[in-house]
C-alpha cells in the first residue's frame, strides 16, 4: 500500500475547508473547559499568558465551513467573554486580575482579534455571529468604563453598515451590539462618568443612526416592501430597541442629542409602523416604546441603575410633540386600523369569558391616548375646543375597547374599562387611574356635572369603587401597593383621597350606581337605569358650533341636585383599631364585633366596605409606622386617611 505524503494530505484537507482542524490536532491539545473551571474558581490555569492568547487568538478566524471548528471558535469566544465579564466583577484573586487582564491586552492588542471579531458580524452561521457580537460588546464595556476610549474600527464598521441599511445579520449584529454596549455603561458604577461617556459614542453615531432612521422606517406604510419580511421585521425590531436605549439614557442622564429625540420628532413614522407590512411582534414593540416614552419609563424591566437628578430643557417640548402627533393620528382614525390579534397563550391555563385580545396591545394604547391627552391639556387655557377634542378621542377609545371586546358585556358602564383593560397589571392600572385622575381634575374645570364625566369614562369614584371591589376591598392588599415602588399607587391614593375629602356627595352618587351584586354592574334604581344608559356608547355628539353637548336629561338628574346625607349609607360607629394590637386580618372582626344588627346590614353597602377598607388600612399604616417599619414618613397620608373617618361620622 502506498502512503500519501503529509504536504499532499494537507493540500487534500484545505480543498474541504479543513486545514485549520488538522493543524489545530497537530498543537498541542487545549482543553478551554480546564480554563473555564479554574476561572470559576478564581484561579489560573498552569499555561502561561501569551500562550493561551496565542491559542483562543488561533481559533478564531473568518466564517469557516466546517462544523467542527465552528464549535471550537464559539468555545473559544465565550471563554473570553466569561474571562472579560470575571475582569469587571473584581471578584478574582488580585493575582488571577493580572494574569487574565494580560490575557485580554494581548488579545485585543498584539493579536488584533477586534478586526476578526467585526468580520463575523455578517457571518451566516448565526450563532458564531451573535457570541463574537456579545464577545465584543463586553469588551468595550470594559475598555470604555476603564479607559473612556471607544474603539474606530468598531464604531467605523457599525456607521458604515448602519449607513448602508441593509437588513440582515451584519445590521442586526452591529445594532445588537450598539444597544448592549449603552446598557452596559448605563449599568456601570461611576454614574458622573457615564454622561461624558455616552455623549462620546452617541456624536460618533450620530450622523449613521439618523441615516439609518431615515431609510429603515417606511414613509409610506402602504408601501409595496422590497425586501423580506422576516428579516426586515427582525432588524426593526433591533433598531426599536436601540431607540428604547437612547430614550432611557435620556431621561436617566438628562442627556439629550438629536438621535435621542428621533422618536418624539419622529412619532407619526413610528405610528405608521403598525399599518406597515411587518411582523406582528414588531408592532406591538412599537406600542410598548411609545407607552413608555410619555410615562418616562423606558428601560424600566433592564436594571440600569440609580437615575441621576439632571434637567432636560427640551423633554416638555418634546413630549408635547408627541402627544400632538399621537391625538393627530387618533382623529384620523388610527385606532380604527390598528390591528390587535386573539390572545393564545395563557400558560397552560383557561380563559374564561371566550376569546380575549391581545392584552399587552390594548393597555399600551389605551395608556398612550391617555397619557397623550395629559400632556396635551398642560398649560392650556380651559375652552370648548380643548373639551371637544377630549371628548372625541376618549369615545374613540371607548369604541376601540368595544370592538375588541374589552367592554363586551350588555350593561357596562364607561368607567369600568380601566378595570377590564389593566386588570393584568398593576402599575399600568395605577398609572392609568393617576392619569384619568389628573384629566378630571382639567376637565372640571371646564364642564361641571357627573354626567360628562361617566360618558368619557373619567369618574374617579367609580375608578376607586371598582379598584377595591376587584380587590375584595382587602386592606392589605392596598398596603403591599403603599410600600412597593413598582406602582404610583401612593400618588394616586392621594390625588383621590383628596377628592373625596371635597366631594364626597360624587362619591355616594357613585355607590348608588355600581352596586356589588354577584360581580355584575347593575343599578339600583329607574333613576341610574337612565344615567347608565345615557353614559354608554354614541351619547357624546358635538352641535354645529363645535361645542360638546352632554347628555342632557342626565345631566339634570345627576347634577341637578346635592345628595343629602339620607342618601349615604349609614355607618357603624367602630371602635377605636388603635387600641388592639392584635394581627392586622383582625382588624376588620374587631370592628364588626361592636356594631349593631341595623348598623351590621349597612356595613354590607358599597360605601360602608370602601370606608371600612380605608380606615382598616390607616390602622395598619399607623401599627407598622410606630414600630418603624414603614419605609418611609406617611404623616401627610394618614392625615388624608383620618378625614375618611371623619366622612363615615358625618355620614351616621
């Protein structure tokens, strides 16, 4: 048998690509698992340095055909990853710091496996490209926090593909790339530093981002696409993410260039996504960036960091834009077009009622018209316009909400849509309830009685009645609200508690039309079968001089006179839950404990259970703040819940 000569098997094994395989089995065997066990162990492993920046720099090279080494590359690239992200924990021995910092400066120095590293950004093989994508970007993490410097060959590869908008892996790499390394200075610990760094990269990709802007969003949402899409809609969506990034690094940093206010400038191109030819997902992502635009929540769920106090001179005037372009978009029937698709999932479980929408679609429009409205009646001067506009965008929502079956049952009334659409989560729910809250406060101001307000589904009584029904009025509940920081729940129960203070006839006018029987909404009387049926659909209609004309007949039965105390429930006369130190689930037994039997059937009304819940919840407030619990100074809402007590006296 004749031997082919070993020059001849390598020439053969480079003709299918796998001639770095068989010179990787000629060194010797490196088992980069060893390394990563000693690097979790914080120690370093018995090779040298340079020779193990020598052999991670071997294995990577361009997008290579074989399998195999393909394993490899990725092993390799995640080995220093893991060894960069170790380096900014500084959690290693400062022995083991040295040795794979001096690991890391050859690879990117000497080695130069930056410019390899920007190659694979268009590599086909989609999980090389994604690890180098992540390899790199934690790199410059490091290297910008430590240095301050950004690297040109990264910045110039990603203005160039960003220039050229082409959608594909290399844009998708260069923007995935981009968003993690602002999250990751936004996430560092030198929070006046971050301002400087940031303002640094965001001028080097100034110019590329607006481009890229300007030709990836579509003008024209009837546009016929010319290009695939899935891949388009993939690269949008990156981009969408990039646009949440910038928009958070301004409202944490006060930072404010002109890439950073792309999306109020720009709000009518981004609205035109959702009536564009893209995927669905890409859509809903356009919504949720707007959402949390006007609530200056972006970048809430991404851990990013305290927020520095600074000011941001063009954020009103900015949000204003937006605001304008959003209540422009719902008068020319946006909400009329906007697609919401079937909720599928629902983890295994079973949704009651039949089929339901898109939940996560419906609140984030829902927030952003409201939140829009807001903003738009800030600093007006009161007159009809400004009530007609209001009036007609809220029935546009009114109609959303019915043609989606949010408002699908017989006998709803407007303002139970905040609990049928946030019913899922809570601090949109509280946000929604604190927005509604300020648009009563303006729209008072223009129009008085009850009636208007039901009709645009702004009541704040009902809003209250309805919260605490759906929490089985359970005062411990609304404690966990008070102490938790994910909601503006304490904003709220303020803004409202304040209200009632002033109006408590609203309130009892309220509790005469919701009444709690078997969880239906149904009305006590003739005369609230009226008012409901003249707050529902179609009632708000404008005369020919533009003016909003409310619902007349009731109107007059709602406003016409003052509720006298006979029409409020007559409340118990609870003893003192200052004096009891036992559990807080107590609370309410005590109470009942002291009443009488006429007193006890009261009690059971709409009004006796909210004040018996907000009483219970200043016990509890009280108890923990006198064993310094609370986390903070309550003074101003225990007086608010001291005039609660006071109203449920007044009303006995």
């Amino acid at each position: 048998m004749h031997l082919i000569p070993w020059p001849f098997l390598l020439i053969i094994f480079s003709l299918y690509g796998l001639s770095q395989l068989f010179i990787m089995d000629l060194m010797p065997e490196l088992d980069f698992l060893s390394v990563l066990r000693s690097l979790q162990e914080g120690s370093a492993p018995a090779l040298s340095s340079e020779d193990l920046a020598s052999r991670i720099s071997a294995c990577v090279r361009p997008p290579p055909v074989n399998h195999s080494f393909t394993e490899i590359t990725c092993l390799s690239l995640s080995l220093t990853e893991t060894m960069i992200s170790g380096l900014l924990s500084h959690k290693l021995p400062p022995e083991t710091m040295l040795y794979y910092e001096d690991v890391i400066r050859r690879l990117f120095g000497e080695l130069k496996l930056m410019e390899r590293l920007v190659s694979l950004f268009g590599c086909q093989e989609r999980l090389l490209a994604h690890i180098s994508t992540k390899c790199i970007s934690v790199y410059l993490v490091s290297d910008i926090c430590k240095h301050g410097g950004i690297s040109k060959i990264w910045s110039g590869v990603c203005a160039t593909v960003f220039e050229e908008s082409v959608s594909g892996m290399e844009l998708d790499s260069c923007l995935w790339s981009v968003t993690a390394v602002i999250k990751g200075v936004l996430r560092g610990k030198t929070p006046h530093r971050k301002q400087d760094l940031l303002r640094n990269l965001f001028s080097s990709l100034e110019s590329s981002i607006t481009a890229l802007f300007s030709n990836l969003l579509p003008g024209d949402p009837h546009a016929p696409p010319d290009r695939d899409t899935s891949t388009f809609s993939k690269s949008l969506s990156e981009f969408l993410e990039l646009l949440e990034t910038l928009s958070a690094a301004r409202f944490r940093l006060g930072l404010c260039s002109s890439v950073q206010r792309l999306i109020f400038t720009q709000t009518q191109v981004l609205l035109h996504i959702t009536r564009a030819d893209v995927g669905y997902f890409v859509k809903k992502r356009v919504l949720l960036l707007l959402k949390r635009s006007l609530l200056r929540r972006s970048g809430e769920d991404w851990d990013l960091g305290d927020a520095l106090p600074e000011s941001d001179e063009c954020l009103s005037e900015d949000s204003t834009m937006m605001a304008d372009a959003v209540l422009q978009e719902v008068n020319a029937g946006w909400l009329k077009k906007l697609p919401v698709k079937e909720q599928v999932s629902y983890l295994g479980g079973n949704c009651d009622g039949g089929v339901q929408k898109d939940g996560v679609v419906v609140r984030a429009v829902s927030l952003i018209l409201l939140k829009s409205l807001e903003i738009n009646a800030q600093g007006k001067v009161a007159n009809s316009e400004l009530v007609s506009s209001m009036g007609k965008c809220l029935s546009e929502l009114m109609r959303f909400l019915h043609h989606h079956n949010v408002l699908a049952t017989p006998n709803w009334h407007r303002c139970c849509w905040v609990s049928a659409a946030f019913a899922e989560q809570d601090d949109d729910m509280m946000e929604s309830n604190n927005t509604l809250i300020r648009l009563y406060s303006h729209h008072r101001s223009l129009v008085s009685g009850e009636c208007s307000v039901c009709i645009w589904g702004l009541n704040p009584h009902c809003h209250f009645l309805l919260l605490l029904r759906s929490l089985g009025f359970d005062h411990s509940v609304l404690l966990d609200f008070l102490i938790s920081s994910e909601t503006c729940f304490l904003e709220y129960c303020v803004r409202y508690l304040r209200i009632l203070q002033h109006d408590c006839s609203g309130f009892y006018r309220s509790c005469q039309l919701i009444q709690n029987r078997d969880g239906k909404l149904e009305c006590t009387s003739q005369k609230t079968e009226d008012y409901d049926s003249s707050c529902r659909m179609d009632d708000y209609r404008e005369t020919s001089s533009g003016q909003a004309e409310l619902c007349s007949d009731a109107y007059r039965l709602s406003a016409g006179s003052e509720v006298k105390t006979s029409l409020a429930p007559k409340l118990v006369d609870y003893g003192s839950s200052e004096e009891s130190e036992e559990a807080e689930d107590t609370i309410s037994e005590g109470n009942k404990m002291d009443t009488e039997a006429g007193g006890k059937a009261e009690a059971e009304s709409l009004s006796g259970k909210v004040f018996e819940c907000l009483i219970d919840l200043k016990t509890a407030v009280c108890r923990l703040q006198s064993k310094g619990l609370f986390p903070y100074n309550p003074s101003s809402l225990i007086k608010l819940l001291n005039n609660v007590e006071s109203l449920k006296h007044d009303a006995m």
